[in-house]
C-alpha cells in the first residue's frame, strides 16, 4: 500500500515538473521565435567618430549574435528627440534604449555624475574596475531603477584634453572672466575658479568658438576634437584633461523592454554593450595620437601644459563640488562612499603600479 502511495508521488511530481518543463521551453521556444526592433536613441550626432561609433558597434554586434532576432536602430540627436531628451525618452519607454553619458542628466539625478566622471577622479580603466568588480555596478542600477532604467558601461574616452583656448593661462587670474564651454562638475569648477561657463551642444562649439561667443571649449580629444575642426578656431590646446580623466559613457535600457526579452538576449545585449564599452577606450587609444600628430604638424596647433597652480586650485575646488552633490538620500551617501574607498585603494596601487611604470618607461 505504502509502496503504490509513494509510486502516486513520484507520478504526481514527475508529471508537475515535466508539465513546468513543457512550459517553460513552449515560453522559450515562442520567445526564441520573436523579432524584436528597437529603436536607440544617442546624444551624439549620428556616427560621429568615437563616441557615435559606439552604439552602432553595439547595434552590429547584437544583430549577429542574436541570428537578427534582435535588432537595435540607431538615431542619432535630434533626429526622434534632441541630445538632452535621452533620459527621459527611454525611461518613458517612447524608445527601447539609449546611449549617453549618466553626468547630462545632472538636473535630475546630481549624484549620477559620478558614474561618468569625477574631476581628478578615476582614469578609464579604474572607472571599468569600480563598476564591473568595485560595486559601482550595482549602484548605479539601483539608482537608475528609480527612472524604469537599466544601466549598462557603454564606452570610454580615457583621458580627455583640458580643451581648446584662444587666450593663454599663465596662471590662474587668467580664468578670470573667461568664457568656457565646459559641462557637469568640470563646468562649476571652472565658475568657482573666476571664469564663466557656458553650456553649448557638442555640434554649436565650432561656431561658438569663431564668433567668439566663447573664448574656450573643452570636448574630448585629439581624435574627437580633430574631426570637429576645433583647430580652425581655437590657438592653444591645453593638457591635461583633469575634468575628465575617464568619462565612462552609458547605454539605458527601459525596464520593461529589457524584462521582455528572453534571458538569451539580455544576456547578448549586456555583452553587446561591454564590448562596445572596451572598443570604444580601445579606438581612442589606437588613434589619439596620429590625430595630436596631424594638429601639430600640420595646423600648427599650440600644445601647452596647465600651470601647476592653476590645477591646484582646480583639485581644491573639485573636491569642494564633488562633495556638495552628495545630499541626505541614503543611497546618495553609499555611492559616495563607495567611490571614496574604492578611489583611495586603487590610487594607493596606482601609485606603485600604473604611474610608476608609466613614470619609469
Ligand atoms: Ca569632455
């Protein structure tokens, strides 16, 4: 009697899990069938060199590896909603998913800045540290959960250049009054310090810069910075970059879009992205240099380095800014907290690893 009883179990539950499995793989099976088109908004202008090149990468690839189940059209800004409208586009779920940079949307969230850049904070590759392995990650998505948001690193620059001037900073009563296109922390930093900033779309510098509405302009680097002809209007270009030392740029998935893919292609999607975010540091790196090469050869461009005093009142004054961005929200302060603890051990290495061979070669 006990024998058949235990038999009807082991039935019972036998047939429970097959029918699950059934399930499951019919779920499965359905989703593996299902095209998804989505549409990607960026806040570059289309394929611009580096920083539009990346969410094509990440468009390319997914394609493949998803065998055109999933596939991702990029826009460039302005052409479904303007560069500052990507947050909130895709956070509304109007598009699927979007590429930027987490320090545009400050307005919103302040503390979001320091999953971009820092000023004198992480370089490229500590910044990649912090968040996939120093639990940045896991900040930032708790974050931008709040927004229906799912972040994922999408890119690096490296170090950027101080940027372009067409007046000489011999120290720092020079800032004094100078007009300078120059966003997020960097930008406050530089009011404090007696000059004017000013806030001007990557695509309106050239132009600002010729009808000198701006006397300075920083925007990424040699590479970048080439392609924009930011040479033709501007005499000296300034180093180094300490505004933004290895801005980490962002690919934001809607929640619910990204809830509705089968694990597959999230999982194809967040290496997508990843890979996008190493080729990006990696063709800035490839190239850098012949672009700096070419400025100074053959537009004679005037390479100079900032005064030391200048940048020592610009690391007073980014620690001061830095600090004010933090306010009472709990998960505000772990953020802080977080990057502190992780900056002073990966600096402390740094110093007898990175810099000290980069110092010794
Ligand atoms: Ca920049």
């Amino acid at each position: 009697m006990f024998y058949r009883f235990l038999c009807l179990i082991v039935f019972v539950v036998f047939s429970i899990s097959c029918a699950k499995d059934e399930n499951t793989s019919r779920v499965n099976q359905a989703n593996s069938e299902t095209i998804y088109n989505w549409r990607m908004v960026t806040t570059w202008p289309k394929n611009f060199p580096g920083l539009g090149i990346a969410p094509e990468t990440l468009a390319t690839r997914v394609a493949k590896m998803s065998n055109g189940r999933l596939n991702i059209k990029v826009y460039g800004a302005g052409e479904i909603v303007p560069a500052m409208e990507v947050f909130e586009a895709v956070s509304q779920g109007t598009v699927q998913i979007g590429h930027g940079a987490a320090y545009y949307w400050k307005g919103k969230v302040p503390i979001a800045q320091f999953f971009t850049a820092i000023p004198f904070g992480l370089t490229a590759q500590e910044m990649n540290g912090w968040l996939l392995h120093g639990g940045g990650m896991e900040l930032w998505t708790e974050l931008y959960d709040r927004f229906d948001l799912i972040p994922i690193p999408g890119g690096n620059t490296g170090v950027q250049m101080a940027g372009w001037f067409n007046k000489e900073i011999n120290s720092i009563s020079d800032i004094q009054g100078m007009k300078m296109r120059i966003p997020g922390l960097g930008g406050e930093v530089f009011t404090r310090a007696g000059g004017e900033t000013v806030q001007t779309p990557g695509g309106e510098i050239f132009t600002s810069l010729q009808t000198g509405v701006i006397d300075a302009a920083e925007w990424v680097g040699p590479y970048n910075d080439l392609a924009f002809g930011l040479h033709q209007v501007a005499k000296y270009y300034y180093y180094p970059g300490w505004q933004e030392p290895g801005p980490a740029l962002e690919v934001i998935v809607n929640k619910k879009a990204y809830e509705s893919l089968p694990d597959d292609l999230q999982e194809i999607l967040r290496v997508g992205a990843l890979s996008a975010n190493l080729d990006m540091l990696a063709e800035y790196t490839a190239r850098n240099n012949a672009a700096l090469v070419e400025l100074v050869e053959t537009h004679g461009v005037e390479v100079r380095r900032l005064p030391e005093d200048v940048i020592a009142v610009f690391k007073k004054l980014s620690l001061e800014v830095t600090e004010e961005i933090i306010d009472d929200d709990p998960l505000s302060i772990r953020i802080h907290e977080s990057f502190k603890e992780y900056y002073q051990g990966v600096v402390d290495f740094h110093e007898i690893s990175e810099k000290a061979y980069i110092n010794s070669r």
